[in-house]
C-alpha cells in the first residue's frame, strides 16, 4: 500500500485569534507561519504527528451552523483520557461553545465536542481511527 499523510486546513477570518485558540486551548504549537505585511496568510500547527494549517479566509466562506450537537463536519484530534478532560476545562475557561460534554461513547471512545470561535467542530477523543478489529 502507498504512504499517504492527511494534514487538514481552515480558512479564517481572524487566523490570528483562531492560532491562539488552537494554541491555547488544544495544545498544538506553531511551527510556521506566512504573513503578508502585519497580517497571518497560513499558520501550520502541529501536536504529535497531527498537523492543522490555518489561512486567512479573503472570500467569505460560510460556516454551517450547528444542528443539535454536531455542525456536520470537523476535525477529530487524538489523545489520552487525562488530555480530553483538560483540553475541556481549557475550552470552558475561555468560553469556548461546547456540544458535547466529556462522554463515552458506545465503542468506547472518550472525547468532548467543541465549537472554535469561528464556528467549527472539533472533536477531542482517544479512540484512534483506522486500526483493525471489533469495538
């Protein structure tokens, strides 16, 4: 089978802010960024081998809103049961929208459901896509 590595990327109308919540509140580092004169044209976040780039968002993209707990979309983010419960009580801190709260699910995955300051999903848990078996 052929490598493949998946890196996503968000379109932001404040790329700035959004660095520091992804910074803040799930823990990715910055490790580069681009800007065109005082303002931030693409950021890459990396945390562990989770990689996220960030872009200023120059058309007026539109963002779903969130139906019940989920806005249809997002990004899922790994990692272990302590880092769920603390990445939470960071987003609360910071008034950050939560639709789901901490919770195991059926297969076993403990995660929490946030919205970022944009309007976009993010989904922090420990169950790790991808491998084989059963749940």
């Amino acid at each position: 089978m052929a490598s493949a590595h998946l890196t996503a990327f968000i379109c932001y109308h404040d790329p700035d802010a959004m660095v520091g919540w992804i910074s803040d509140v799930l823990g990715f580092d910055v490790v580069r960024d681009f800007r065109d004169g005082d303002r931030l044209a693409h950021a890459e976040l990396k945390r562990g081998e989770a990689v996220v780039c960030v872009q200023r968002d120059d058309r007026g993209y539109d963002v779903p809103a969130a139906k019940g707990d989920c806005v249809g979309s997002g990004l899922y983010v790994v990692v272990d049961d302590a880092e769920v419960t603390a990445i939470h009580e960071r987003a609360v801190a910071g008034g950050t929208t939560v639709l789901i709260a901490p919770e195991t699910t059926q297969w076993g995955n403990f995660r929490v459901e946030l919205l970022d300051p944009e309007g976009r999903q993010w989904s922090i848990g420990t169950y790790l896509p991808g491998q084989p078996g059963d749940y």
